[in-house]
C-alpha cells in the first residue's frame, strides 16, 4: 500500500493515514506482548542522540504535514537500554505530541540521561495528570477528540517499569513535557 500510495497519489493524505494505522497496529501487537518481553529484552549501550533522531525522522511526515517546527537540543551520550523497546516508548510519545499539537513546535534536549520531550500542544488537566500513565483512562482531552485509546501511555509507563526507565508527565494550562530517565550504565 505505501508503494501504491507513494507511485500513484502525490497528495501525503493516505500515507499520512496508512502511517497512523501502521502505528495503532503495532501499538496493539507490543501490549499483547507485554507481560512476555523479558524473553525478548538486550541491554546494551545506545546513542541517546540515534534513539531520539530515529524516532523523528520515522514520524517526519507528521511534523510536515502539520507544519509543526523540531527544536532538537540533544547532548548525545550512552545510555544502557533495549533500543527496539525504548524506541517505541519515544515513539509513543512523541505520537501523543504531534496528536495534540496543532501549531508551534515540540522540543527535544537532555539534561545528562534525563530526556525531555516538550509540546507546544493543548496540554493535559491539572486532574488528569495523575490518572495519564492507567490503562483505559483517556482523560478530558481523549473524549472530546475520540482519537484515544488511553492504551499508549500505559504501555509506555508499563515498558518504562521494566526497562528501569523513569517516566513523567508534566503540563500547566497549555504544553505538556514528558521526561525518561535513562541508565547511564
């Protein structure tokens, strides 16, 4: 479909939607995965700056068609992860970003292990904040888009747990920062 898409309608609407589909399809084989990956987890030392710039460039499309700018302000060093399930937790998130911003930008930079990924978008209820990373909850924002699953989240808090990961979600009336705090050993 995305060769058809790509040769045959120069318009990026339906690979924009075939890109969306892609992602709520692979959201839903890493939750049925969920309580096996430890079988499937490999540790080892990874460039922050490749984890991060990997996960842009496969949504790159998105920040194009919503004409939305990438501060990008990574300090790169070595983290101890699993780069396949840390790379989608990132993509989780930024997928959240691009679909609640609707003008401006989302921010990327570090403090050391600790990555900031930063919104330009709606940003979440000071009410909801606490209930964000619970399976099914989609919050004031989710219903009234009906776009939410209230699934991405929770997977990723649930992968974070096990990856030793720290993972949390900020917001105050408008924007929302997301922070992972990787191993530097």
């Amino acid at each position: 479909l995305k060769l058809i898409i790509q040769n045959d309608y120069p318009d990026k609407k339906m690979l924009v939607e075939l890109l969306k589909i892609e992602q709520y399809v692979n959201m839903a084989l890493q939750y049925v995965r969920l309580d096996s990956i430890h079988h499937d987890l490999s540790f080892q030392k990874v460039s922050l700056d490749h984890l991060v710039s990997q996960e842009i460039k496969k949504q790159s499309l998105f920040f194009f068609q919503k004409n939305l700018k990438v501060d990008y302000q990574i300090k790169d060093l070595q983290i101890l992860t699993d780069e396949k399930w840390s790379g989608f937790v990132i993509e989780q998130v930024l997928s959240n970003a691009l679909k609640y911003t609707k003008e401006g930008s989302i921010t990327f930079y570090n403090e050391g292990e600790k990555l900031y990924i930063q919104d330009s978008g709606i940003g979440i209820k000071e009410s909801d904040l606490p209930r964000v990373f619970e399976k099914g909850f989609t919050g004031q924002n989710g219903r009234t888009g009906k776009n939410s699953t209230g699934i991405g989240l929770y997977l990723c808090k649930r992968l974070c747990d096990k990856l030793g990961i720290g993972l949390t979600a900020y917001s105050e009336n408008r924007g929302t920062t997301i922070s992972l705090i990787f191993q530097m050993n």
